[in-house]
C-alpha cells in the first residue's frame, strides 16, 4: 500500500463530502426557486446554443439493494406507459418557451432502467423529442442500459434512432458480491448485448462498475476487472459504493458488517486503478478510465473535462434541460429540479405543463465557487492566474482562496505558474480539498464516504 500518511492527516477515510456533481449540491436546492425561474431560464437559452437534453425513467423491474438512483419497482407497463405520456407533454411545454433555433448536441436516457420502455414507447418517445430538437452536427446519444432488461428489438429501436453510445451497468461479477446486492447478472447475458450492440455498429461502450461492495475482496475483484477487460469498453466508471441508507431505504437490506472497511475500500480503488492502468486506459478524474480512442480521454487530454450529473464528460453546452420525476436542469442562472415523486410530477405537468419544484439561483460568487470546485474535480488544479482573468471582481478572493489551500493543504499542492497543481499521490483527497472551498461546508449526513 502506498503511504497513506497525507490521507490520514487529512481525513480521507473519515470525512463524507459531496461527490460534486454540481456546486451547490442538489441537497442545498430551494423550494420554489426552480418554478419561479423556469419560464425566465428557458427563455434565456441563446438562440444558436446547442442544448443537452437529459430524460429520466424512474422505473425498474428488479430493485438492487445497493442502488441509490431514483428509481421504483414496476412489473405493469400500463404505469411507464402512462408516465410517457406525461413526459410528451413536458417537452412539449418547455420546447414551446425555448427559443425556436436551439439544436440538441446531448441526449441522454437515465434511470431507473430506461430499457424497460417496450420498443413502441420508445419510439414514441424518441419521435417526440427529434420532433422537438434538431440534433447538431456533433450529436452524442447515449443510454444506461440493464442488461437483463434489454430485449433485442428494443436495442435495434433505440440503434435505429442514432445511439452512438452505451452505458452498461455491471458492478461486479462474483456471485456471492451479486446475492448479496440483490442483483444476479451472468456474464453470459453481459456479453450478449455487448456483442448484440457491436453487431449492430454502435462503437462506443462504457461499463459501470463499483468498489467497496459486500464481500467485495481484492481477489473476488481482481476477477471481475479480469472479465471486464475481456469485454474490451471504451469507457469505465468505478465509483465508489455509497452505502446512504438513510437516503436510500432498500440499502437497509445490506448489513454494514459485510462491507470493506474504508482503508480495504482504498486498495480495492487502487486495484483498479493500477489494473485498467495495466490495460491500456488512462484515469480520467477521480472513478472514470478511458481508452486513447475514447472522447473522454481527448477531452481531459485537451484540459476542457467538465462535470455533470452523469459524473465526468466531454460535453461542453452550458445548458442541460431535465425531463421527468426528479430530473435536474442547469441554466446559466442557476438549477431548477423537477418533482421527484412520480405522482407528484405527473400532477404538476398535468396542471402546469412543468414540473419544477426546487432550485437554485446562483450569485457570482456561487459561480466562482462553482468553477473553483470543476477545475479541482476535472483538472485537479486551481489555476490562481486563470480564474482571476475570468472572474476579475473577484481577483482577491481567488487569491486569498489559493493562499488558505496552500497553508493547508502544504503535502498535497505544489505552486508553480498558472497557481497551485494537486501531487498525483494525493489525488483521492480532491473531494476533502472541494469541501474546504465549498461555502456551504455542506453537513456531513447527507453525503457519502471521501473514497
Ligand atoms: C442509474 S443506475 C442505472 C443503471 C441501470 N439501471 C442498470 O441497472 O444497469 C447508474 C449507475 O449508478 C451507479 N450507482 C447506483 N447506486 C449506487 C451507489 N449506491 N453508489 C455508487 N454508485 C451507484 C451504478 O454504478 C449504476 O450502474
Ligand atoms: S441498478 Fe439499475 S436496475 Fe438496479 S435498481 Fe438501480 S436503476 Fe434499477
């Protein structure tokens, strides 16, 4: 094990900090904020933007015990069918507001299990949003994918509307880590709808795997990066397990005695790294690996990585609009949320048209907070020189902020000329150095493990 002194020193195995998705935090979003604003941000979108286009689907047949997405159980489609429906009206009322010349560059179908949709509702719900948004030259579509919820028609549909991107949920393969989290997946089925999608031309594949899992060991997941290299991705995320039972109720049903401690949590996140290093992928942040081909790994090579609610990507729009129960916007303005309660959306878009029930409107100094944190999470980097040129008001904060960083976080920043550069050995701290630049100093409970 490396020397864990500076992470020792700095709370690593301790501290529970936001993953920084966004700045502020969705737990810091207002009531009301979003409903108010909605209107006003929409119509702001300037009329040559190309948009990104998030669509959320609540809904699953099996419901993993580890998962802490915003999903519920279903075995009747007659409910997604009758949440579709609800959807088509949504995008309908916002694409009316938006200004007419706006493109898509992004859509992305999240979940939940957007797979579940039978082909017929899939079709009418991607004829909606193409009718709704002209895709830009550079247009990405991608989707989560459960791959034992992913019929073959259903595939070809969504390959015959212009995915050019998958993104596969695995978590481990080892059967006792599978029975243990509630979700049985072979490696048979896996494969099967990888090779269905490769037959199919779609080039671009990202697995989703995670650490720190009930009886995870290093040997149990050495296997499973073993298989997963097999399977050749573009793209992996390896996040961290989040075990939030408060917040994630179904998680009750995974004892605390049979997870890795924090400090088997950090060698099992250094196995991966150094075995997908081993394989021929670069590390992208703090949990994503990406092949040379990979536009993940041009756009970190390229210094514009950026942070999202998907966690790291390429995409560069300013604006991403959310469809559905829970689904987040971002404005230049701020974020609006939309209910999150199914039934609770379906009634605001009955009645209004939108759904927004929180948000967040963000102040310049919100702003440059948020910019401080994406270059930390991206770029592990505070640029002084940079964010002073792009926030000038703002010149002697920056300043003092470089100078607290300095003092104390001595062991893990080295100073050179553009401002202070994170030592590649501290790396895992980067969320504890965001929470110190993070105004809100956002409360312990609601967040997950640093590693
Ligand atoms: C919204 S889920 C959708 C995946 C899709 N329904 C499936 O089952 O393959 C997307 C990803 O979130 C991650 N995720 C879910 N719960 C998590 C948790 N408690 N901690 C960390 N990551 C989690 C998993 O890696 C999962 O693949
Ligand atoms: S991991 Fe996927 S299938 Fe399992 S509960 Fe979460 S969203 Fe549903």
């Amino acid at each position: 094990m490396e020397n864990i002194d500076p992470f020792l020193r700095h709370g690593l195995f301790d501290a529970k900090v936001p993953r920084y998705t966004s700045y502020p935090p969705a737990n810091h979003f207002q009531n009301d904020v979003g409903h108010r604003r909605q209107s006003e941000w929409l119509s702001c979108v300037e009329s040559d933007e190309s948009v990104s286009i998030y669509v959320h689907i609540p809904f699953c047949k099996r419901l993993c015990w580890f998962c802490a997405c915003r999903t519920q159980g279903t075995q009747t489609m007659r409910t997604v069918d009758a949440y579709v429906q609800t959807l088509l009206k949504e995008i309908s009322a916002v694409r009316a507001t938006l200004p007419k010349t706006i493109t898509m560059g992004r859509l992305h179908l999240g979940g939940g299990t957007p797979t579940i949709l039978s082909p017929k509702t899939m079709k009418r719900l991607l004829s909606a949003i193409f009718d709704a948004f002209d895709p830009s030259n550079d247009f990405e579509f991608s989707v989560e994918i459960d791959p034992t919820e992913a019929s073959e028609p259903l595939l070809q549909t969504l390959i015959d509307f212009g995915m050019n991107r998958a993104s596969i949920g695995v978590q481990d393969f080892a059967p006792e880590v599978q029975a243990a989290i509630g979700r049985l997946q072979s490696l048979e089925e896996t494969t099967a709808v990888l090779d269905f999608l490769r037959s199919a031309g779609l080039q671009a594949i990202n697995l989703d795997l995670l650490y720190g899992l009930p009886f995870q060991t290093e040997e149990s997941f050495r296997q499973t990066l073993a298989h997963v290299i097999d399977m050749n991705p573009d793209r992996l995320a390896i996040y961290g397990y989040a075990h939030v039972p408060w917040m994630s109720k179904r998680q009750v049903l995974i004892k605390a005695e049979t997870l890795p401690d924090t400090k088997q949590r950090f060698e099992l996140a250094n196995i991966a790294h150094d075995t997908m290093r081993d394989a021929g992928f670069a590390a992208i942040g703090i949990d994503h690996f990406a092949k040379p081909t990979d536009s993940l790994y041009k756009s970190n090579k390229a210094g514009e990585l950026r942070r999202n609610f998907q966690g790291y990507t390429d995409d560069q729009s300013e604006t991403l609009i959310g469809f559905g129960a829970s689904a987040i916007s971002r404005f230049r303005g701020g974020y609006q949320q939309n209910a999150v309660a199914t039934s609770a959306y379906q009634d605001r878009v009955s009645i209004e048209g939108f759904a927004a029930h929180k948000g967040y409107e963000m102040s310049d100094t919100d702003t440059l907070i948020s910019a401080m944190i994406e270059e930390l999470m991206c770029r592990f980097h505070f640029p002084t020189r940079e964010l002073q040129t792009r926030f000038p008001e703002h010149a002697h904060l920056i300043r003092q902020t470089s100078i607290a960083l300095m003092s104390r976080y001595t062991d893990v920043f080295n100073i050179n000329s553009t401002g202070l550069e994170m030592r590649p050995e501290t790396y895992a701290l980067v969320r504890i150095v965001a929470h110190y630049i993070d105004a809100f100093n956002s409360s312990e409970v609601a967040h997950a493990a640093a590693i």
